[in-house]
C-alpha cells in the first residue's frame, strides 16, 4: 500500500514540486561530488597523526581476515612466572574471575541463535568443567585468597552453577547482589532473596525498579520496527540487541534509542551502556553504579575494613563488561607494596595490561597458581635433601665463619672426620676456573675447601667442613629462600 501511494504520488506530483525536488538534488550532488568526497577523504587520512611507538599497535589474522589493533603501550601476553612469584610473596590476594567466555567457552559470540535461545531462555550457559571445579577448589583452600566469579547474569544463575565449589565468593549482576568467600549459600533464586536471613549481600542500599516498565516499552518499539533485534532481560539490567539486525540499519536504529532512553530516563538512577561493534552490538540500560570495577572497590574497602591488607589483585575477564574492572586495576598498580595484574582473553584493545590466547589459558593459570598454593615449606628433619646453589652455598659459609666455625690458617686433623666425608665431592679442573674464588683440593683430607686472600694483610684464610660428618653437616644448613622465591638449603 505504502509503495502503491508513494508511485501515484510521484505520477501526480506538480510539475512547481518537481522542479524544486530536482533544484535540491542538484546543489547537493553539484556541492558533493566524487572529487570532493575524495579530496576530503585525503585530507582526513592526512591528518591522521602516525604513532612512532611500533608497540601502539599490533596485527593479527592472514588475507582478507587480516587487521591491525590500537594497544596500550606494555600490553603483552601474560607471563605466568610472574604472577606466581607475586602469588608466593602475597599475604592477602583478591582474584576476580569473569564467568563466560573466560572460565567457559561462550558459542553465542560466533553463533547468534545460540545467543538468542540463551536471550529467551530456552538454553542455559555451560557450567565449568569438574577439572576447573577442582582447581578452583584448590585455590579457595587458602586462606590467604578471596576468590570471586563475577558475572552479569542473575543471582539465581550464578549461585546454582557455583554453589557446589567450596570457599568461592560470588557475584551477580555485576556485583550488586555477592557472597562473600567461604560464606554458606542459603538462597539460591532472586525471587527468594531476603537480606536479611541470608548471607548474600549488596553494594545497593535500594535497589529502584520502576524504570523498568517505561525503558521495557521503549526498546520494544524499536523492535517492532527494527527487524532482528529483541530484548534480553539480565536481573536489573535490560539489554536490546541488535547483532541479528542489518549492520547500517541496525546501528543507526540504536543510536536513535539510545539518545531517547538518555533523554527519558534522565530523573532515574540509571545509565545507558552501549556495548559491542556496529555488527554485534547492544543498548543496555542497568542501574547506576553498578559495574565490575565498582565491586573490585567496594570488595577492597571490605577487606580494609576487616584489617586486611590486600597485596595481591587479580583480574581476569574478556569483553567490555570487563574494563572498568581493568580500568581500577590501572589506578592500582602504582601503589607501593601492591602487586596487580589485569588479563584479558584473546589479544584486542583493551585496558588489561596481558591477555591470554583462550580459556585454555586461563585454566592454565589457575591451574597454576592452585599448586603454588598446595606446596608446602620443606622441613629440614625430611629424609630427602635438594641440593645446595653456589650462591647459598657461600653466604651460608660466611655466617658460620663468623660463628667462630672456621679455622683461620691451619688444617684439621683428618681424626675429626667421619668415614663418610671420603665421599664428599672433588671438583673438576673446568668447574675450578669457573669460579671467582681458589679452590683447593686436599688430597690427604679430600675435602673442598674455600680460600681467599685479606688485601694488605699478607695472609690467606682457609674455610674447610671437613670436621663434620655428613649428616651433621647438612643438618647445619638452614633452610634459606632465594631471589626467585624457591627454598634452597
């Protein structure tokens, strides 16, 4: 019908409106030609200022895939020796987790049924593997660590696929409703949740709903005239997507509505998000204040509250509900005596500081870090020994020389010596040029022994353990740790 009025309209239009429509027409396309369009273009691509820092960017992808990325400047892949070395020396450590597409795969992002069936309810997101389970396990034994799985989804949601992992911290719908770590789970579905007789908690004095209907009503409009895009609910936050819609068309329909539910929900305590790209974007419109980085501050000031001194953050997430998470870490790293590391999943532009490649990755890393925590001190009574580095090896001499267990000058008589020092080591010629100090082998004692010359006293002095017996000599080392954080003694 529309087609049909527009066609009679155009047959029956006056020949003073054609004229004008034609008028119109041809200033513009006078005005804007190809070479003008071309001309600005140039000029655009011109002013374009180029970054002498080759670390500003990065490429990835081959052929028609292959692009190129604006980075942060020191955005590297994660060195997990690193992150260890920080783990082991850390009294007190904050470890934030984000739940799909970082603890488990998520299809939707390449698959949009899949996202759209989740939308609606009729698929359920993955659980995590009873491998991570165990690992995850592993790392909330420790006392010293509060680890948290932060999520956008509903709080019913989170506690049922992670109420079964002991000591883990949740929280829902970007932190406004959490559990603290090592707290039972008493409720597990938001139509059931009192605060008051449970041990789930909020960052929200009053959480205000009645937006909800007026924003609701907005976004469906759209979808009405916006084939492709639907409305997805996540606990106080309601999502309109467009990735199913046309590219062109469905960008420039989400500006229009984000611009009118900015302009309509001005005296509401909320704030319009817009998320993901052109092609698989969305328009979300949740309560103000909530966000992954605020609980990662609010968690902070909780544990300031109870005395603890947080040495240790980490955090770890993939899309762009992740940065403001990354963005706090950003302010945190510069605090003396805090060690902070931010990791996102898959290399892009980003506010984290290192990426991992996949999921796989982060598996690895918590894998990782749940066995640093298992390892125990070794005791100096243990049946097996390691063996001793050369730079212990000397530091240790030099405190028992200052113990007065050093003969300065003179040999020992072999009688002081158990049977078992016939055994001890007799260093080759490679390994005695190798080393800065002059060391002797004493045929008669076959013992090693350390000398070294005073200046200007004209004297040499000689340290020798070849009056201890074996057992007794590795019992007089104590137990050390090295620059690296491992034992040594």
């Amino acid at each position: 019908v529309d087609v049909t009025n527009a066609l009679k309209e155009a047959l029956e239009m006056p020949e003073s409106e054609i004229n004008d429509r034609v008028r119109r027409n041809l200033e513009f396309s006078t005005r804007l030609t190809t070479t003008t369009w071309a001309q600005q273009v140039l000029y655009d691509l011109k002013c374009v200022e180029k970054s002498d820092d080759p670390n500003s960017t990065s490429t990835f992808g081959f052929g028609t895939g292959f692009r190129v990325i604006g980075v942060r400047a020191g955005f590297h892949t994660l060195d997990v020796s690193i992150v260890s070395k920080a783990y082991r020396s850390a009294s007190n450590r904050l470890i934030l987790l984000d739940w799909g597409g970082t603890l488990v795969a998520e299809g939707q992002k390449s698959d949009n049924l899949h996202a759209y069936a989740m939308a609606q309810g009729h698929l359920s997101r993955d659980g995590i593997t009873d491998q991570l389970k165990n690992y995850l396990t592993n790392l909330c034994s420790d006392e010293k660590n509060y680890v948290f799985v932060v999520s956008g989804k509903d709080l019913g949601t989170v506690s049922t696929y992670f109420s079964a992992v002991e000591g883990l911290g949740l929280a829902a719908e970007h932190g406004c409703y959490y559990l603290w770590p090592r707290d039972e789970i008493t409720q597990n579905s938001k139509e059931e949740l009192d605060l008051s007789r449970s041990n789930w908690n909020t960052m929200l004095s009053y959480v205000d709903q009645s937006w909800k209907d007026a924003a609701k009503k907005i976004m469906e409009n759209y979808v009405k005239r916006t084939h492709g895009t639907y409305i997805e609910q996540k606990g106080n936050a309601l999502i309109w997507q467009f990735r199913d819609a046309d590219p062109e068309f469905g960008f420039l329909q989400s500006k229009e509505l984000e611009d009118h539910l900015k302009e309509f929900l001005t005296s509401y305590p909320v704030e319009i998000i817009r998320g993901g790209g052109a092609a698989d974007g969305y328009i979300e419109v949740r309560l103000a204040g909530l966000s992954k980085g605020h609980f990662l501050v609010h968690a902070l000031e909780i544990l300031k509250s109870k005395n603890i001194k947080c040495d240790f953050i980490l955090a770890v997430g993939d899309d762009t509900s992740d940065e403001p998470m990354f963005e706090e870490i950003s302010k945190l790293r510069n605090i003396e005596g805090l060690s902070a590391f931010s990791v996102t999943v898959g290399k892009k532009p980003t506010s984290a500081f290192s990426y991992v490649d996949d999921i796989n990755g982060v598996t690895e890393l918590i894998n990782t870090l749940s066995k640093v925590n298992s390892n125990t001190t070794f005791q100096m009574d243990k049946k097996y020994l390691s063996t001793i580095d050369l730079k212990s090896h000397h530091r240790l001499q030099d405190n028992r020389r200052q113990n007065n267990s050093v003969v300065e000058g003179i040999a020992l008589s072999s009688s002081h010596r158990a049977s078992s020092d016939n055994h001890l080591y007799k260093p080759d010629e490679d390994e005695v040029k190798k080393t800065d100090k002059k060391v002797l082998f004493n045929n008669e004692f076959k013992t090693t022994s350390v000398q070294t010359t005073t200046p200007g006293l004209g004297f040499s002095r000689s340290g020798s353990n070849a009056h201890l017996s074996m057992t007794a000599y590795l019992h007089s080392i104590s137990e050390d740790q090295d620059e690296e954080g491992g034992n040594f003694f």
